[in-house]
C-alpha cells in the first residue's frame, strides 16, 4: 500500500516502512487520511469490518495463552525492545503525527517521548506482579493471592493523542499477560499503525498486539458484545463512554474509561500573576485546545480579574498558529465539526453577556480549520461553554468572590478529570484540594502527568486508572488459592 502514500509524506520519513497501509485485519474498504492543515490525502488505509473484529479476537485468544506463559522478564525484554524502537524512530512517528492530525511538530515529538515512557514503565512494572501471602485463618492451611492477565483487551483510542494513548492502554496489558485488539481513531490511523509495526519489529509474538482499522460503531460493537474480550479500555466522550458503558453490560467486563474533562482553572488573589498567566496559556492552549486536560472554566478571584484578563489576552495574542511542520504555538482543528463547535460556544456566551477580548473566528488565510486562539470575559455560568467540553482554542473566563463559591461552581458538572489551583496559601491550598470533586489537582503548575501517576476522573470523567501500577493492575484478576497438604 506503499505506492498510496503521497510523495511529499514519503519524502518526509526516513523509514517509509512504517506505514503499511492497512491494518492487521484488512477488508475490501479503503480510508483516505487527509492532512487537516491542508486538506490534502495523506494516505489511503486498508480497512476491516465485523469479520476481521472477530478474526482479531480469533487470533488474540489463540496467543493468549502463551503470551499469559511467558517468563514475566521476557515478556519486559519485548517491551524493552518496543520502547528503543519507538525513540529510535521519534522523527519519523512525529512527522506521521503532524501530516494526520495536524500537531504541531515540537509538540508530536514530546509525545512521541512520552509514549514511550509508558512502555519502559510497563515492562520493568512487568516483573512485580508478586504472589502475595495472606495470614490463615484456617487451621492447616496456606493462602494465597495470585494477580493474572484477565484476557484479551480491547483497546479504543481517539485522535487528539494517537501514539501515547495507545502505548499507555497497550503497554500496560501487555505486560499485565494479556493480548490485545486495538482500534485507533479513524482520524488519525497511521500512527496506530506505525507503533504496530514497531511492536513487530520488536518480536512480539504473532497474535498478541492486533490492531483493525475502520468504522468504530462496527468493530468495536463487535467487541462489546464478544465473551472473548475480558477488559475494554476506552479514552473518548463521556457520551460515547455511556454507549460502550451498556454495550458492555452483557458480558460484563472489566472496563477502564477515560472520558471527557471541563477543567476548572481558579486564580485566587495574591497568587503569583506572572505564573498564573504562564500556566493558564499551557493548560488552554496545548494541543490547540484539543485536550480532555484542557481548561475550560477561568475563575478568576475578582480583586485580580481585570488583571488577570489583560495579561491574558495580551499573552494570547503573541500565540503563533499555522500548520504543524512550522511548529507554531497552534496547529489546524481536526475537523470542521470542531470548527463549528468553537463559534457556537463563543456566539452563545456573546449572546448571554460575554465579551470578546481577541479571536473568535476562523483564520481563512491558513485555511478552514485554522482557529484563532480566543479569549471571552464574562461568561455567565449558562452559557453553554461553562457546561460542554470546547475541545479547541477558546477561554472563559469569569469572576468569583470567595472560596465557597468557586467551589461549588467548579463542582458544578459532571465531570471531574482535573482542575487547577493558582493561590499561595497553603492552608487555602490543602481545603481546594480536599474540596474539588476531580480525580486530578494541579497547583501552581500545569504537567501532572506522566508514567508513574494514576490517570483518571471522577464522576463521569471516567472509571479506573490509567498508568501507575494501578494501569497494570486494571488489566490483572486476583485468584485466591487456598491450599492445605493434607
């Protein structure tokens, strides 16, 4: 499927070998990737449908049990193998990254880093996985408690992170002993199949990783509804996370959700302004806005608020924004679903009482999905943007009094991924902390997130953890073993 690529994506990888062009399980159907900063086809990818959703599984269970048999060190050894791969084509997987999503390319090569962080934490995570003793309370008798791979994992990834949000579910069940099917968003299906050959390269057995691309209502339906498919680890929409939620029900499996986020970013008076603006443009903008970690909500405590809002917006305003090969400070929108999102959110809270401080409208000398990053002040708590995930370049800031009530307005939805905290009190710090219902606080900072922390939400932001220990742990069972010599 090489002869699909575009010549000026070829021209761009050292290694044209990492794109094969379809997945494991590859149907009549074909996908066209197209670069959302241009609108030109990237690619052409082979899809599947019900037939190779199953095969897959096939395939899966059949190597389960002796990927589950393997020796726990070899089993890190192929992950170890994976992770050198993964940064020894860095360049390459970010070059993929940028022409199917649109990333800027400074910020695709960091998460090129970060995926594979998740691999070198999960294959030495691999070997700790102990047989843990438990006092008796039974006469003659020895127990035990023994962590075993559920199965074969199902793992659906979206597109706004198409190599770390895999590697991160992947690696973790993999080196838990499971097998796993995976299917990448249709956006944004190279780097998916990027990491798959990597993971070839790296020896995993034929069988264990499986990656099927095409429509996620089919292949991931047939997932659902398979017996076979003990763990489904899903990051996307809360509102899809409901559906796959019920679907699971029947065979009721381990699910592990990542679903999607309304952070609130809350300034209290006497914090550290310069910091606080610093910070503020990170957790806004990353990613173009594209980000469940993103913030949504600005609550700014009002003896600052005027202050806060001017520094803001000027910073805002030095933000570059082009395609991603330029690495600019903001990249395209994915498409133009996200378009029309941005500019219902603002003509709504412009209708309620916001105002536009800089931005609001697409950037049509850079193309259709190009948005200017946008600040509005005075947005009223209904408006629309206080209560829905934005999903790009756009800030809300408002005003708050006092400590109880900016804590019931953060709280005030059903999501609790993150929120962050801007003040110099620690007293003031410890009862925010205590107090916002997120499974996540930053304070005084942005990046909390890495390998060895547990990733997750509350409330409809998700269930369970991702990374950590707590990641492998998602995709083991205890058995209890009971034993007497008798």
């Amino acid at each position: 499927m090489l002869d699909d690529l575009p010549r000026n994506l070829k021209d761009r990888l050292t290694d044209p070998g990492l794109l094969p062009g379809q997945g494991d399980f590859a149907g009549e159907g074909r996908l066209a990737v197209r670069d959302p900063a241009t609108g030109d086809l990237v690619a052409q990818v082979a899809i599947s449908d019900a037939t190779g959703a199953r095969a897959a599984v096939d395939t899966a269970q059949a190597a389960f049990p002796g990927w589950a048999g393997m020796l726990p060190q070899d089993r890190a050894a192929t992950l170890h193998r994976w992770h050198a791969l993964i940064l020894g084509a860095k360049e390459d997987l970010a070059r993929i990254m940028v022409a199917e999503q649109g990333k800027p390319i400074g910020e695709a090569r960091g998460e090129i880093d970060y995926a594979a962080s998740f691999v070198q934490f999960y294959a030495e995570e691999a070997l700790r996985p102990n047989i843990e003793g438990v006092t008796s309370h039974l006469p003659d008798a020895e127990m035990e408690l023994w962590r075993e791979p559920v199965g074969v994992a199902a793992l659906v990834t979206p597109w706004n992170f198409p190599c770390a949000m895999i590697t991160r579910k992947a690696a973790a069940a993999l080196g838990a002993g499971c097998t796993v099917v995976i299917h990448p968003s249709a956006e944004t299906p190279l780097s998916a199949l990027a990491l798959a050959e990597l993971a070839r390269r790296a020896g995993f057995p034929a069988g264990v990783v499986n990656t099927v691309i095409g429509d996620a209502a089919t292949i991931v339906g047939e997932w659902t509804g398979d017996p076979r498919v003990r763990a489904l680890s899903f990051t996307g929409s809360t509102e899809v996370g409901r559906l796959l939620y019920r679907q699971s029900a029947g065979t009721v499996k381990r699910l592990v959700m990542e679903l999607g986020g309304h952070a609130p970013f809350i300034v209290f008076g006497g914090a550290d302004m310069d910091r606080a603006v610093a910070e503020a443009i990170k957790a806004k903008f990353a990613t173009s806005g594209q980000d469940c970690l993103g913030a949504n909500r600005f609550y700014i405590q009002r003896p600052v608020y005027d202050e806060f809002c001017a520094r803001f917006t000027k910073a805002v305003e030095k933000l570059t924004l082009g395609p991603g090969m330029e690495d600019p400070d903001i990249g395209p929108l994915i498409h133009d679903r996200a378009i029309t999102k941005q500019i219902a959110h603002i003509d709504d809270a412009v209708a309620k009482g916001a105002r536009v401080l800089t931005g609001g409208s697409v950037a049509e000398e850079l193309g259709p999905l190009f948005f200017r990053p946008t600040v509005l002040a005075d947005v009223p708590d209904q408006a629309a943007i206080m209560a829905e995930e934005t999903f790009g370049p756009v800030a809300a800031l408002t005003p708050f009094d006092d400590e109880g009530e900016v804590i019931a307005r953060a709280n005030a939805t059903e999501y609790g991924l993150v929120a962050y905290v801007h003040s110099l009190d620690p007293r003031r710090i410890y009862r925010m902390t205590r107090a916002l219902q997120y499974g996540m606080v930053a304070v005084n900072r942005t990046k909390v997130t890495g390998a060895p922390i547990p990733f997750g939400g509350m409330k409809q932001s998700g269930i369970g953890r991702e990374g950590a220990r707590q990641g492998l742990e998602a995709f083991t069972e205890i058995k209890y073993v009971c034993r007497d010599w008798a």
